[in-house]
C-alpha cells in the first residue's frame, strides 16, 4: 500500500504542475482537492489548467475534476465519497496517490476521515411531524438523542419546529444507519505545503486574472448563462463566477469587476493560508518548500521526504 502524498498551497503556488511532475517521476495519478473544479464546462474560471497535467509529452491521469455539472451543488460528503472510491481503487492498482488542491476543507476532511452524513430529507417522516407543539417535538428528539447517544443542545437543536424536525429527522437517519456504517478512516499523508512570497503571488494573481480573462473568462461565463444556468446560481460560486456574472447581467461595470474580483481573489489566497496554518495547529504536520525553487529541486525534495516517511 503507497503513503499518500498532499500537495497543498494557495491559488497561484504552482501546486498543480509541481503534483504533475511528481507524478511523472512517482508512476503517480492525481486526486483534484478543488471544490470547485468539480464542475464541467467552467474551466477558466476555476483555473483547470488541464495543460498542467502533461509532462514531457506524458498526460498524467487526474481524478475528480468535472465530474458534475454546472448549477449543482456538490459538497464536503460527496467529496469525501468520491475521494475514497478513487483511492481505494489506486492502491488496488498499486498506483502512487497524489492528493493535490487549496480547498483546506476538503484536504483536511478526507485525511482526518470526517464522519459526515448526507441525512437526506425524509418528507414521509416530516409528514408525520408536521403540527406538533414545539414541546412535543422536543420530547421526541431528546428519545431519540438518548438512543443515539448523542448530546442534547437546547439552544439550537429545538429553537423553531422546522429546526427540531430536522434534527429529530438527522437523529432517526443516524439511528437507522449506525455509525460504523458510515465511517471512514483517517488516512496517513506525507504533506508537501508550497510557500509563495506573499507579494509574489500577489503579482501572480494580476497577471494569471488578466491572462484568463483574455482566454475568454467572460464568455465562459456567459455560455453557461446560455446554457440556462441561473445567475444566483453561478454567483454561489464565488470569486470569478460571482463577479463575472454580475458584470454580464449588468449589474457592475467591466472596470468594477475586475477591480472587485482582484481583491477577492487576494483575500481568498490568504484565507486558504490562514486555513492551512490552522491545520498545522490542530496537529498535521506541513513540509513546506519554497515555490521559487526549481521543479526538479523540489520533485526531489519531496521524494526525499517520502523516502524518509
């Protein structure tokens, strides 16, 4: 069974070519830890890069990206799902995994094994509730807690009906599907954190935003508009597709846009850092290599490290 390798960083690190040409050398194939590069036909505006992914004439196989569609909300427990179908089926394969995205969410869920539980609505059981005094709701959930075993939070567990239902409807889901069910184990990850200069990858981010808008980032989005996506939906997404759109339905000028998302994508780059040094308190140890180090320094850098591991 082959250790893990994470290669996490903040947008414009140079993560994804530097994970691509560990690959190459690693006989390796690459897990996207993106929340966004999910999502077919939003290439630009997530910074797939699909180019990253060939090495020397070589395309490095890579998992995870556009695997749904546009206007869909994927989430944290699909992830998780996701993440180990393929990395159960690389170590089948005897295939080095190489986990690789800024989304800290998402890298820390999976190595940790978060217990998460989709908890679908059960409309059959709402049905049932429906009408019930908010004290008699309270009633059934606190039965339901004491069978699971699980903590009883009056403030926020039973402060409207429509909070107790759902709640008494998480707790019956969790009764009927025990946890051992549901659990995913922790997976052990060698983890490689890419340190850019703050002002360098500043200046990274101007010129990558120019770069893509030039690419045609604004056509992209208005083709997914076209495609009948729903404006609010594409501005759920956050950053390029928030800004983009609200320039292509009118609401802000060309100029306002690129000034506002400039400074979104900034402060998106240190919370992904603020997240990451987050991640080393709570314990997970991060090997940090210096971005401007050439690619063949750090591939060996890390195989090094791995060696040690």
């Amino acid at each position: 069974m082959k250790k893990l390798i994470t290669i996490l960083g903040p947008t414009a690190s140079g993560k994804t070519p530097l994970a691509a040409a560990l690959a190459a050398e690693m006989d390796g194939e690459i897990i996207s830890a993106d929340s966004r590069q999910v999502y077919r036909h939003m290439d630009i505006g997530t910074g797939k890069d699909l180019a990253d992914y060939i090495v020397d004439g070589k395309k490095i196989p890579y998992h995870l990206v556009d695997i749904c569609e546009p206007g869909t909300k994927y989430n944290l427990f699909q992830y998780q799902q996701d993440f180990f179908d393929v990395y159960q089926d690389l170590q089948s394969r005897g295939v080095q995994p190489i986990l690789c995205g800024g989304t800290g969410l998402y890298i820390e869920a999976v190595l940790k094994g978060y217990h998460l539980s989709p908890v679908p609505q059960n409309q059959e059981l709402r049905n049932r509730l429906e009408g019930l005094s908010l004290q008699d709701l309270t009633s059934i959930l606190k039965d339901l807690k004491s069978r699971n075993a699980s903590n009883m939070h009056n403030t926020t567990d039973v402060d409207s009906c429509q909070r107790a239902i759902r709640a008494i409807e998480i707790e019956t889901y969790n009764l009927e599907h025990p946890m051992p069910q549901r659990e995913l184990p922790s997976v052990d990850s060698l983890i490689i954190g890419v340190n850019i200069d703050r002002d360098l990858r500043r200046e990274k981010i101007s010129r990558r935003l120019k770069a893509r808008l030039d690419e045609g980032m604004v056509d992209e989005v208005r083709g997914l508009l076209d495609r009948g996506i729903a404006p609010e939906d594409l501005i759920y997404y956050g950053l390029e597709y928030k800004y983009l759109t609200e320039y292509v339905i009118g609401k802000i000028t060309y100029d306002n846009m690129f000034h506002l998302l400039e400074i979104a994508i900034h402060q998106f780059a240190k919370r992904q850092m603020t997240w990451f040094r987050g991640m080393e308190r709570r314990g997970f140890v991060i090997n940090w290599i210096d971005a401007k180090l050439p690619m063949e320094e750090k591939v060996s850098l890390i195989k090094t490290l791995y060696s040690y591991g």
